[in-house]
C-alpha cells in the first residue's frame, strides 16, 4: 500500500470510529507506528485530522468532506438512474440551472458531452465536473459557500440569480410530503432554490424514493406549480399514482432493463 492510499484508509478509519489509536491504525493497515505518526501529522497539517494524546481524531474539514462524500454514494444507482431520465428532458435546451444538492451532481456528470450548453450551477462540484467541456460554459452565480457544504448560498447568490434566465432547472429535495409539497433541511438555502426556480422556464424536483412521502424542516415549494418530480424505480407507486391524480407530473426513471415511466 502506498503513502496516500495508507492515509485515505487512515482517514476511513477515523471516520469511522470518531478517534484511533497509533496503535489501533498500525494493527489495521500492517505498518509501525512511526510510520503512523508521520502519516497523522502531514494529516493533521493539511486538516484532515486533529492529534489526540496517542492517536487522532476526525478535523472539521474532513468531517464536511466525509459528510458529503457520503451522500453522494447513498443511493447512488437510484441517483444515476434520475439523472439519466432528466438529461432526455435537456435535449433542444440551451442553458440548465442544477442547485447544489447531490443528485443535480450526478445530473452534472451525465450532461458531459453536451454541445452548445450553459450549466449555470450553485454546486462546486458540479461545477468541477463540467469545467473542461469545450462546448460547455459554467456560470457559478457568486455568494458565499456554506460551510457545512461545497455550495453557494446568501444575498449576492440570489440576486445574480435574478438576473439570470435558464430554459429548464433541476432542484433536489430533503422531502416531499403526500400533497406535493417541496421540503428542503437546511432552511437558509430555500431562498436560493426558490431563486433558481422562478428563473427558469421548466422545474423539475428530482428526489430518489427515500425523499418521498417525507417532510423536513422548510417547504419551499409544491410539485403542482412546477413541471414535476422525477424519482427512481424504487419508488413506491401507490404513492406516486397519488400525486398522479392531484394532477401532477411524474417521471419515474427507467430501471438497466426498461424505460422511463411517464
């Protein structure tokens, strides 16, 4: 094993059990523990963790990245299998909005490719994903990123955003409840994504099945004054034909073996 594959198994273990010992980390990977010590403290000095008396701890820095790295590997075939539905809906479209949520990243990295295209994003790394596509531009609107996630949030983000136009957009959801209603968790962000919703032509919410039928703590949205949901084949269908009848669009992506479910 080497250096940094030795430091990225470090920094799992930290993860995991909250601190470990010089001791604890040498059993694991199988090396001394001078070379463990060596290993924390160039860890330590980038932030990623923190020297305890005999062992380290998980930095702040590196719980955010761990946080969010974990999100995005949730339900992460549900995710590809959104993406794949909303990208059929970009098709003729010039420009794209995607918040910062974890399945508008997964859409991000289905759009490379694209010709002729403007992605005008809050999430850095959907930013990231498309910088170097020739014949995609990537308008990051400004603001400032929130500290618990790679986004961009405040005043300044939302009014650029007023200024901006996109013919279609896509916003993740913490929660959509039985009558259609948009739920988001971190309540400070409901005013970028309610932004970026006013300023495009067509809004879809995109949610895999564990968001549905849920609340969190702000609703900044209903699914019947947008143009619809669009969710995994895991999805609960008696739930969705409930949507369904209060006239509200739902796409229900195509599992490896069928199609997209209109």
């Amino acid at each position: 094993m080497d250096q940094e594959s030795r430091r990225v198994q470090i920094r799992k273990l930290v993860a995991r059990r909250g601190e470990c010992s010089v001791q604890e980390l040498a059993r694991e990977l199988g090396v001394s523990g001078m070379t463990v010590r060596r290993d924390l403290q160039l860890l330590a000095e980038d932030g990623r963790v923190i020297r305890t008396h005999g062992g380290a701890t998980l930095g702040e820095r590196a719980t955010c990245e761990f946080a969010f790295l974990e999100r995005v590997h949730k339900d992460r075939e549900a995710k590809l299998a959104i993406a794949k539905a909303a990208v059929e809906l970009v098709h003729g479209c010039r420009s794209v909005m995607l918040d910062g949520s974890t399945t508008t990243l997964a859409i991000a990295r289905q759009l490379r490719g694209s010709t002729r295209l403007t992605v005008v994003t809050t999430s850095l790394p959907a930013a990231a994903e498309l910088q170097h596509e020739p014949e995609i531009d990537v308008l990051l609107p400004g603001g400032y990123v929130r500290p618990v996630s790679p986004d961009l949030t405040g005043s300044l983000t939302e009014s650029n955003l007023e200024l901006l136009h996109a013919e279609i957009a896509f916003l993740g959801a913490d929660g959509i409840d039985a009558q259609g209603n948009v739920y988001t968790n971190p309540p400070d962000n409901s005013a970028v994504l309610l932004r970026m919703a006013a300023s495009a032509d067509q809004v879809y919410v995109v949610a895999d099945h564990t968001k549905l039928n849920q609340s969190a703590l702000r609703c900044f949205g209903r699914l019947d004054a947008w143009s619809g949901l669009i969710t995994d084949p895991g999805c609960d269908m008696e739930y969705v034909q409930g949507l369904r009848e209060r006239n509200i669009h739902v796409i229900v992506a195509a599992d490896e073996q069928g199609l997209a479910e209109e």
